[in-house]
C-alpha cells in the first residue's frame, strides 16, 4: 500500500495489511508508506537475512518474534517484539536465527549518506 505522491497528514497501517502487502514472489520487504525522506517499509525475512549496508539512517521496530541482531563491530544482541533499533547509514548489519514469526518495521530517514 504505497500513498500517493501529496501524502496524508495521516496513515495507519496494521502488521495483518503490512504482511498482505508482501510481494508473493517471496521478496521479504515492502514499502508501506512514503512521506518527505520517510519510507517506512516491512520486513520479514525467512531462514536468511542478505541485506546489504544501506545508504540512509534507519531505524527497525521489531514488531513480533524474535531474533540475533548483529552490527558491524557491535555485539550480537536478542532482540524481541517491542524492541527499537537504529543503525547508521553505510553500517553493515543482518538478523540472524530469526523465530518463524519474525517481523519488523523499517523506517528509512534523511539524506543519502545519514545524518551527522
């Protein structure tokens, strides 16, 4: 469900639409919402996440389940629904040994490059 190009001053967006909006070809993101630099998308990976470092600053909401969440030069951490995360433009990052229910909100902000 992607809004038009003159966004609402108001959008709601359940996870049970959020997970119909997931392209049936197995693609495990998709973008739900756009407004100014916001994209705000929903991921739920499989058995394995590939993602690659990505150009703007982002921040992930786990929405349910759970999962190891691993940042270039960080700890591994347990993450679970309810949990916030951010992760900086160009910084390499992936879920690992995801619960089968595994699902989370992307939210990509601010200029190409990230925000200092």
């Amino acid at each position: 469900m992607r809004t038009p190009a003159t966004a609402p001053l108001f959008a709601f967006v359940p996870p049970t639409e959020a997970d119909k909006a997931l392209p049936a070809e197995g693609e495990p993101y998709a973008v739900l919402f756009e407004h100014g630099t916001l994209e705000l998308g929903w991921y739920a990976p499989e058995d394995v996440d590939d993602q690659q470092p990505h150009d703007r600053d982002e921040l992930y909401f786990i929405s349910r389940g759970r999962a190891h969440f691993w940042v270039e030069g960080e700890e591994r951490r347990e993450v679970y629904a309810g949990d916030a995360l951010f992760v900086a433009a160009h910084r390499a990052h992936r879920f690992e040994r995801m619960s089968h229910d595994f699902r989370t909100w992307v939210a990509f902000y601010g200029p190409k490059g990230g925000e200092r």
